[in-house]
C-alpha cells in the first residue's frame, strides 16, 4: 500500500525525539561545515601560512562537496534499508577523521582527514535526518525541518566558539579532540532516537531513478537556483573573518563573526519555517532569497567598520539560515511519491555539493586577482544568490501560473 504523507501524525512523542535526534545530527554535520571560516583563518596564519588562501580554501571547499556529493548514494541506501546503518557507519567516519585531524601537519594530511574523511561520515549522518523528518510530518513539515535544522545554527555558533577559546589554551590537537568527542557524544543520542515511520521498502539500483526528478520542471528550477544559492552562500561564511579584519577589526573580535552569523541562522531557520506552512514555503523561501542577496550588496560591500559587519554577519545568517532549512521542505511539497524521497533530496544536494567545492576557490581567486580586496568576491556572491532565487521565482510560477496570491 502506497505511503500516504497525509497520514503523518504531524506530532507526538516519538516524532519529536526523532525532531531532537535530527537536531543532534545537524548539530555535528552542517553545523561544523559552519564554522569553516575559523579554519581558513587560522590555517593561513600557523600550518599552512606558506599557501595561497585560494589552494587552503580547498580543505573547507572540500568538507562541505563531500557532505553532500554523496546524497544520492546515501538516499537510497535510506530508502532501501533505513537509517540505522548509515548513521553508525557516519558517526565512525566523521569522529575519526576528526581525530585524525588533530594530528596533522601537512597539507594532504588536511585534505584526507578534514576534507575528505570527517565530512564524508558527516554526510551518512545529515542526510538521513533530512529525510526521516518527512515521514513524521505533513502540515507542520517546515516547522519541524526548522526546529531540526536550528541544530546546524547552533552548532555553527558553539564550535567556532568553543575552538577559538581552546586553540591558545591546549592547542590545535586538543582543540579538535575535544571537538570530536563532543560530537561523539551526540551522536549516541541521534543513534538511539532517528527512526523513519516509513518501513524500508527496497529496489534495485536503477540509476535512471536519481535523473528522472529532473524531467519534472518545479523540482529541475529547485534544483538551480539550490546550487546558484549554494555557489554564492559559503563566501561570507569562509572568508568573512579575513575581510573584517583586513579592514580593521581585531582579530579576537572578529573570530565571534561566524558564532553571530550561526546564532541569528538559528533564528532564520524555525521562524520562516513556521511561516513556511502558514503562508506557503515557496513564497517564503524566495523572499529570504532575495533578502540574503540585497544584504550582500547593500551591507558587506559598503562595511568598512565594527558594526556593520557585525550586523550584516546576523542578517546574513538569518537570511541563509532560511534556505537550508526549508529545500528539504520544498522538494517534499513537490515530491509524489514520498518513498523516493531520500532519492530526490539527494539528487538535489549533489548539484549543490558541486556549488560547495568551487565557491570558495573561486572567491579565493578573485581576491587574489584584486590584490587582497574582496569587492569581487562580494559582488559574484550577491549576484549568483540573486540568481537563485530568480530560479525559485521561476519554480513557484510554473506551479502556480504566476499567480501571486497563492499559498504554496
């Protein structure tokens, strides 16, 4: 009998654990890809200072393409056995390269266990609680993805915090340690709790399955404007710290840009999810859109001081905030069939995975170009996130027939 997401219970004990297991899941995978910029920064000063900033922004570039390069892969190992698995081999994955990490010194050393090891593990963990929420939730779906998603924020707050404080404390290997084992321990939690109320419904791999969204028109405009998005949204993230403080902003001061990014993110992720199912998730999502990409233009190219840099880091985090939280929402609206959706959610993030590898050496070549100055890099920024959400504008009218007083 074919699942039904009406019949969701949208509530409950177990629904909400899954919601608090979810959290813990972003919390140690997305919200660590959140806190990149800390290491660019501190890379170009101690191990790496020898390297240009566009050959370090490689290792940030990397955990984030690694985390969601392997969403279709990961999809359908979750359609077809569920999540138990796929969490545990993640959590090994993830701890280890971390560990692993902390006792680096050399660049492919970096790249290995940074780049490629941690987020790969990061990525069997994101990816299944992006998918089990769906299964718990119809009507209040934007709203539990937020609150789920609110975990990336706050880890994207707690670890560039936590890491700045221990770096001059107990140094590199023991900042990352401890990282880890925090991780570790939430983890447990995410392992006990993550379920899917959907029963593993298996097929064979058919690799058609992962193109075939694509002849849908809405989920193909989705998925351009998620990686034109994407393209433009890590450069502040990764390069922000660097910029304020090329311009004048102490160094202690500035490593608390990409907490105060994450905390308002965490704001912009559980408000317009619940807009998002009062007043329709596409609506809500394209003007957050545009809203991320008026304040690159507007606030980060003109800030030349403390404070409109600080408050251009939390209204880019509330803006951007939105975005990741609700593409899973959105690409399950369009979903038909909601036993293909770890399929569909991870054929989209693998277009988005792309988007993450070369955002941040492409950023980091055009501030070479100018010689240290970022006005190019904050311009291709602003530019393609408008980009994006011309591309949402596009999805939403094709649906709807360019109606504008649609809930949708």
């Amino acid at each position: 009998m074919p699942f039904d997401p009406r019949e969701n219970p949208d509530g409950g004990m177990q629904a909400w654990l899954v919601v608090a297991g979810g959290f813990c899941c972003l919390f140690v995978s997305f919200g660590w890809i959140n806190c990149i910029g800390v290491f660019q920064n501190y890379y170009e000063k101690n191990q790496l200072r020898d390297m240009s900033p566009s050959t370090i922004a490689w290792i940030p570039s990397l955990e984030a393409f690694m985390m969601f390069l392997f969403g279709p892969v990961v999809g359908k190992l979750y359609d077809n056995y569920g999540p138990r698995w796929i969490l545990l081999t993640g959590s090994f994955f993830h701890v280890f390269g971390l560990m692993m990490t902390s006792i680096s010194s050399k660049y492919y050393q970096f790249i290995l266990a940074q780049g490629i090891c941690s987020p790969f593990g990061a990525s069997l963990i994101f990816y299944p609680a992006m998918s089990v929420c769906s299964t718990w939730f119809f009507k209040r779906r934007a709203l539990a993805f937020g609150i789920m998603a609110a975990g990336s924020s706050l880890g994207g707050v707690i670890f560039p915090i936590m890491i700045e404080q221990l770096l001059p404390k107990v140094g590199f290997g023991w900042s990352m340690r401890i990282a880890a084992f925090l991780i570790l321990g939430l983890l447990i939690i995410a392992n006990l709790t993550v379920r899917s109320r959907v029963p593993p419904f298996p097929r064979p791999l058919v690799l058609m399955e992962f193109v075939a969204p694509l002849k849908e028109t809405p989920y193909t405009l989705v998925v351009i404007g998620s990686f034109l998005f994407f393209l433009g949204m890590f450069l502040p993230i990764n390069y922000l710290i660097v910029q304020a403080q090329q311009v004048g902003m102490s160094a202690r001061l500035a490593g608390y840009l990409i907490a105060i990014l994450n905390a308002l993110s965490l704001f912009g992720r559980v408000l317009p999810g619940y807009l998002g199912d009062r007043f329709g998730r596409f609506n809500v999502i394209i003007i957050l859109t545009f809203f991320t990409s008026i304040i690159t233009f507007a606030l980060w190219i003109p800030a030349r001081a403390n404070a409109p840099i600080i408050v251009f880091a939390a209204l880019y985090g509330f803006g951007s905030g939105t975005f990741v939280s609700m593409i899973p929402a959105v690409i399950a609206q369009i979903s038909p069939d909601m036993t293909k959706i770890g399929v569909r959610t991870g054929t989209c993030f693998v277009f988005i995975s792309i988007a993450a590898l070369v955002s941040n050496p492409i950023g980091g070549a055009l501030v070479e170009a100018r010689g240290g100055d970022f006005l190019g890099a904050q311009i291709f920024a602003g530019c393609v996130m408008f980009g994006g959400g011309v591309a949402l504008v596009a999805a939403r009218g094709v649906q709807v027939e360019w109606k504008l007083n649609v809930k949708i």
